[in-house]
C-alpha cells in the first residue's frame, strides 16, 4: 500500500464559517483518521471542542498543501485591505496568521516547503506592522501573551525588523533576511531532545551540548537550502557577545555581523521578557535595564535605539487592565 504523507496544520487557521476544499484528519495513536471531508464548515464551536478534547492540529494530505496555502493567503489579504475592521483586529489576524507558519516551521524544522509562505507573511509584517505606530504597538501588546518557542520566534522576528527598520534598514530584502533570522534563530533546538532543553540542573555536558544549538539552527538552513549568508551569519551569533563572551564561537563585536548584533538584542530582550523553566520573565522596563547593565554584551549603539523603540512604544501604548 503507498503511504499518504500528512502535514499538521493549526486549528485556528482554518477560516470559519467557509468550507474548505479538502478532507481533514486526526491523528490518534500514529494513524490518520478522517475527521471532516470536504466541504464541511468549520465553526468556533468546532474549535473549542477539538482544544477541550485536547487536540491542537489537525492534518491535511500533503496533495491539499497548496490549496491551503492559497485560502491562507487570501484570507490574510483579505483582512489587510478590508475596511471597517480596527487596526487592532488586524494585528491580531496578522499576528495569528504568521503564528501558522512560524508554529509549521519552528516545530518540524521544514522551511523548504514553506519558503514562499513565509516570505509572504513576513512581508505582510514589513509592510502593515513596521509602517504603523499603532500595528507595532499592537503587536508587541499581543506578544506578551505568548511565552512558547512560536511566539518566541515571531517576537524576535518582530523586534530585530522594527530596529533594523530604525537603524536605517529599509530595504525589503534586508528586513526579509533579518525577520526570517529572527524567526529561525533556535530552530537547532529540534536536534536536542526535549528533556535536555526543559531540564533543571543541568551537567556541565549537558550545557555544552545546549550551547550548540546556534550551530544546528545553522546545518537546518543549510539542510533546507538557505544559503543566505547574511541570514545564516546572524542565526548562528544569536548568542554572541560584543566582549567574546557568549557562544559558541566567543566572537567578539567586530567579528559579529550587523544583523547578528541585531539577533542578538532582539533575541535577548524576548528571553528576558518571557516565562522559562528556570526563571520567572521581568517586566519590559526591567529587561531593558538588565541589559544597559550588561551593556558589554552588545553593540552599544544599537542598544540604545532599542531601548528608544520600546520605550517610546510603550509610552504610546494605551493602557488596558
Ligand atoms: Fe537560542
């Protein structure tokens, strides 16, 4: 019998009230299962009851990848140039939107099949979220939300676009390669099992084998054919260090790449604003001033218009209890 290939795809992004164009399925106990053929309307209700019985994705036939691309594709168009839905709404679409893809890329480590999706859905962010005051604050109000790998990597994705975009940055391709390093940075965490990353106490082996992810975000890149060296370069020095003492290769600034100083704000700022394992997430103010702490470990200049775009986000940020 051949083997039908499956992809996971999230529920949410299946467009209420709209029937889709292919059959959709669960997976219990490592079989597929047909949960809905086609043209069946998917609801909240659908939703809320799949979540309640503990079930996050669904799957689709790889032969329906393309169609659901397109229905993914239009919609989030279609929200962008429609009138009559408030900025913030649109945030939230945008935000869910890439959440999509950034969760398809970021927990199977394929990139090859999503390559043109995600070009899309970060250039969506250059040109809706970057160009407005509002959509950014907007978003990095929804960002607090989301403390997971996904929400990780589009909040890094979107603070390194937001200061490329100040220190002058404002070529689409240069923004591409910066957002999608942002989004890709700890991808190599795939090849580190699960216990090791959510573990304690961990060995001094154990630590080195962590420290290398920087290196296997780099070989899936490279695996998925991105041979950009600019973005390569800044995944790979995410967790440099202006004075030579970050890892893996203890480069010191001059010998890290504009956009991996870049990363490297963008991605420790998020670390520090985020709930781990092993440490409980500051308040923004308080990671901007543990940073100017340590302000050795980046390039000082950047820094400082980092700390000016948040801050002056955070002023025009209306305040909800
Ligand atoms: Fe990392």
């Amino acid at each position: 019998m051949q083997k039908e290939n499956y992809l996971p795809i999230v529920i949410e992004s299946l467009i209420f009230g709209k029937n889709s164009d292919y059959p959709l399925y669960i997976k219990t106990y490592e079989k597929y299962v047909l949960y809905r053929s086609k043209a069946l309307i998917f609801s909240q209700s659908d939703v809320l009851r799949l979540k309640n019985n503990g079930v996050n994705n669904l799957y689709i036939r790889q032969e329906d990848k393309k169609k659901y691309d397109e229905d993914m594709i239009n919609h989030l168009n279609g929200i962008i140039s429609a009138n009559g839905i408030s900025s913030e709404d649109k945030t939230v679409s945008i935000y869910n939107y890439s959440k999509i893809y950034a969760q398809y890329v970021i927990t199977t480590g394929n990139l090859k099949d999503t390559k043109e999706q995600l070009k899309q859905v970060i250039e969506t962010i250059i040109e809706y979220i970057l160009v407005s005051d509002l959509a950014f604050i907007n978003i990095i109000n929804l960002s607090k939300y989301d403390a997971s790998e996904v929400g990780h990597g589009i909040n890094v994705s979107i603070y390194a676009m937001a200061l490329a975009g100040r220190l002058g940055f404002t070529n689409k391709l240069s923004l591409y390669e910066i957002g999608l390093a942002g989004l890709t940075h700890d991808i190599g965490k795939l090849k580190i099992p699960k216990q090791l990353l959510q573990k304690k106490d961990l060995t001094e082996e154990e630590i080195n084998e962590i420290k290398k992810h920087p290196i296997y975000s780099k070989e899936t890149l490279i695996e998925n054919e991105f041979d950009n060296s600019n973005i390569i370069n800044a995944v790979v020095e995410h967790h440099e260090a202006s004075n030579g003492t970050g890892y893996p290769y203890g480069k010191i600034e001059e010998n890290i790449s504009t956009f991996g100083k870049i990363i490297i704000i963008a991605n420790k700022f998020d670390s520090l604003a985020r709930d781990l394992p092993y440490r409980i997430k500051l308040e923004k103010k308080d990671a901007l001033n543990n940073m100017t702490l340590n302000k050795e470990l980046y390039n000082n200049a950047f820094l400082k218009e980092f700390i000016l775009l948040i801050k002056e986000s955070d002023e025009k940020m209306p305040i909800v209890r």
